[in-house]
C-alpha cells in the first residue's frame, strides 16, 4: 500500500510538470521574478553578455530562464535545466561583481545542474555602488546568500521536489564569495570551490595600491611588462629543472632562489636588463610590504611572481575614494597603508575573508575546495597559504582539516587560468572536458560530498596555440614530481615551510 502510494505521489509530482516556466513570475517576500522564459533545446542560446566579463557559450539545453530582483537591489538569474540532475550550482563573481557569471552557467546547464548568479547587490553602471552601505553589505556576503534561498525556493517549486545537492563555483572575487559562504553562511551550499579568492582583500588591496602609487611617484622606476617579463623567464630558467622537467613552469617556488641583482644592466647594456632604480623598484616590490614605520605588513611575493603596471584599477580607487573616504575626489596621493586599511576593515568589516571558525560548515559534512595559481598576480599566492595554515591551527590540524577543506596549489598558473602551467581542470571558467572527477574540480568536489571520496590529485590541460599538455595538481602538502616518466603527487616537506608558522606539528 505504501509502495503504491509514494507511486501515485511520484506520478503527482510528474505531472506538476518542470515546465510551467512562467508561473515563477511574480513576487514572494523580498524575491521578485521579473521574467520567466522558456528557452527551447537546440537554439544555441546566448543571453545578452555585453556588460559582462564572464560570456557565455551558446546553450543547447532547453532550460528556464528565471530573472529577478531580492530586495529590489540585488538581481539574479537562475537557469532551471528541463533535464535536471538534482543539484544546484552557484556561480560567482570576480573583481567589482554588478554583473552575472553567464560563463559558468552556460558551460554547466547542459551537465543538468540548476545555475544561479547573481550581480552582488550593484549593477555595473553604477559608477559609485560602494558609497551605498548596503551595496557593500551584499558585495561583502548577503547576496550569494540571499540568492542561494532564492534559487533553492524556485526550484523546489518548479521541479515540485527540492533541490538535493548544492555547489558553488568561483575564482578571485568569486573564490572569496565562497570562503565567506564557507565561513559566514554554511548552510547554503553542500561543498564550495574557492579559487584565488584573496582571503586578505583589504590588505593585498593596499599593497595593489602602494606599488601601483610608486610606480606613478618614480616613474624611472615604474616597472613595464616587458622588465616584469625579463624578471618571469629569468627566474623560470633558474629554477624550472628543480621539478626534475624543463618544461618552462616551476613547479614548487618554494624551493626557487634567486638574485635578483644579475638582472642589473652592466655598463653599456641597454636592453635585456634592468637600470638601478628599476631594480631597486622590483627589490621592494617583491619583499614584504612595509608601513610608514617599516613594519612588514605581509609577507612578499613568491619568486617569478608578475605585477600588474600602470595606474591604481578602477576596483582599488572605487575602495579607497568612495567605501573608505566617502568623497569621490579623494586624492590617492594621500593614501596612507596603515591608515587606509584600518578604514576598510572599519568600513567594509565583512570583506575580508580569512575567519577560521568554520566548525558549522565541517559539522554539516560540507567541502571545500580551494585552489590557487603560484604566479598569481593579482591575488597573490601567499596569503591564500597563510589561510589553509591558519585553517589548519584551528580546525585540530592539517589532517584532520584535509578530510574537509583541501588546497590545490597550481604550479605556473596566473589569475584564475593563464600561465605557461596547465590550467584548465574544471574550476570557474574553465571549459569542462568531460564529468570525470579526474579531471574536473567540480565533479571531484562532488564525488567527495555525495562519495566520500577526498580528491587528492586532478589532471590538468593545458590548451594553448595548438599545443596540449597535462599536469596534475596535488592536494596540499603533496606537489608534482617527474619520476621515471610518470608524474606524480608526493608530500613535500618544502611546501609545509611556508605556512610552518601557522600550523600545529
Ligand atoms: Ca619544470
């Protein structure tokens, strides 16, 4: 009898059809759904992406195209798949977000996961978003939140069953969304990728915007991205056989010394070099960053790592001119390290996200999957160290916070992808290969929440003019070696001495 129930239920549930797209048009609480569209299979759909740095790829999947608005600040999309596999999926986005990841919802809805982006509270036009405290407050966390419950609610009405599994996906901006629904909100999501995600943003932000300042201050200094390119392959050639390969990637940075002084221009040597007062630029760049006291504030940059030239970014003043000071005519030239970042923690007290209390989130059986480029230039790779070893210190050590949260260390990658390494293995972004946990993170962060199974190394590709190479990545302390031809992960001593201070032996 029961049996035959739950089947008349089942049938009921069926018949509620996924479908009925437009019914999710209208208002509930503060969510309100602006359009609901019926997008039919095989149209090589593409939603207008213009303003966004994540495009999309044309999608073949007939799905619903939700559009809505929470607290009438915050907008969202949620792409419902008519051939759903249960789960949902959020997207997140980077730098100064008021836009939708259209990227990763198009790479993923025709894998049958239900896709949620959302613009974190701003849109992209609006120039001066961080003076609002509330857009702050959503760019800071609420939104993805907000959104996760939005996304969770629609779907449970438009599949007439809830949603059994949720993931979120990010990198840079992104990665730093998931850290903080990790640490803030650790119900939302079942597992999280974090790439890249700047734990510190407020403090790698002063150290953005003081190089960026003395670069402007000394211009015969200020480093090109050619002297930045010199200093890259000159370090890559010195160390690069360490990893027993010269393959043009560096595989641990760790083991890499370098002098810096032999790239010094010798007396009637022009090019190839650097004059004096670049090199002493690059020295202090490089090496911890300095207060007004000459304090070290961080903790430098790994060897071969690049920086960005050129002015401040429009993200970097925006924080300064109008979170920090309120005043859009702020003169950057008074920017002050100490001073300023005291201000954003006051000012924007949830933009950082390296809280180690993530007791509720381990508690709940989640995962989590971080993951960071060696040569990161803009979110460099340090700090993401720094916070899986003060993860570790607080969570009964690095083994038993390995059988929750794992750290992939990518060697030769830049921001999020790019690099000479192999760089595509199924994280934000990248353009998944096939559903195989062996090569992509996402479906390796599911078969360890759904399995059991923890993911302790993934293939990497690399695909780039016509060439085509694979790496592993290692979960963390164990790196990459060639041995007899075969790579493979092995624990590394060298890769524990970074984080070595922040972590109970
Ligand atoms: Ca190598």
């Amino acid at each position: 009898m029961a049996a035959l129930l739950s089947l008349v239920l089942a049938a009921t549930v069926a018949n509620a059809s996924p479908g009925d797209c437009s019914a999710l048009e209208g208002a509930s609480g503060d969510v309100v759904v602006e359009k609901a569209t019926a997008i039919p299979a095989g149209t090589k759909f593409k939603p207008d992406d213009k303003a966004t740095f994540y495009k999309s790829v044309p999608v073949d999947a007939a799905f619903c195209r939700v559009e809505g608005r929470i607290e009438g600040t915050i907008g969202f999309e949620l792409w419902l798949p008519m051939a759903w596999n249960g789960r949902l999926l959020g997207a997140g986005v980077g730098g100064d977000a008021g836009v939708f990841n259209y990227l990763d919802m198009s790479l993923r809805v025709g894998q049958g996961f239900a896709t949620i982006t959302t613009d974190s509270g701003h849109r992209v036009t609006d120039a001066h978003w961080m003076r609002v405290p509330k857009a702050r407050t959503d760019y800071e966390h609420r939104a993805v939140h907000l959104a996760a419950k939005a996304a969770k609610a629609l779907a449970a009405q438009f599949y007439a069953r809830p949603v059994e599994r949720s993931y979120f996906t990010g990198c840079s901006g992104g990665g730093r969304q998931s850290l903080k629904e990790m640490q803030v909100h650790p119900h939302d999501y079942d597992g999280v990728i974090a790439g890249a995600p700047g734990p510190n943003m407020p403090l790698q932000s002063v150290r953005m915007m003081w190089f960026a300042l003395e670069a402007q201050r000394k211009p015969a200094a200020a480093l090109s991205d050619a002297d930045w390119s010199l200093y890259e392959s000159a370090v890559t050639r010195t160390c690069d056989p360490l990893d027993g390969k010269v393959d043009g990637i560096v595989t641990n940075p760790l083991q890499c010394r370098f002098r810096t002084a032999r790239l010094l221009c010798k007396p009637g040597q022009g090019e190839s070099c650097l004059t004096a007062p670049k090199l002493a630029m690059l020295n202090s760049v490089i090496a911890p960053l300095r207060d007004e006291r000459g304090r070290a504030m961080d903790r430098g940059l790994f060897p071969a790592v690049r920086t960005r030239p050129g002015p401040p970014s429009p993200l970097l003043r925006a924080m300064w001119a109008d979170a920090a000071h309120d005043d859009p005519e702020w003169d950057a030239l008074t920017f002050s390290r100490t001073g300023d970042l005291a201000t954003i923690n006051r000012v924007m007290p949830q933009l950082r996200a390296d809280s180690t209390a993530i007791s509720p989130f381990i508690a709940a059986g989640h995962r989590a999957i971080m993951y960071q480029g060696w040569q990161d230039p803009s979110t460099n790779a340090g700090p993401t160290l720094d916070y899986y070893g003060a993860l570790a210190r607080d969570n009964g050590g690095l083994a038993k916070l390995s059988d929750a949260v794992r750290l992939f260390m990518v060697p030769g990658m830049y921001h999020c992808r790019g690099g000479p390494g192999a760089d595509t293995f199924g994280a934000s972004g990248h353009v998944p290969i096939s559903e195989n946990p062996e090569n992509d993170m996402l479906w390796a962060l599911i078969r360890w929440v759904e399995q059991g199974f923890a993911p302790a190394r993934i293939e990497a590709r690399k695909i780039a003019d016509g060439t085509s190479f694979t790496r592993p990545i290692c979960a963390f302390p164990a790196s990459a070696r060639l041995d007899r031809g075969e790579w493979t992960c092995r624990h590394d001593p060298a890769l524990l001495a970074w984080p070595s201070a922040r972590l109970k032996r």
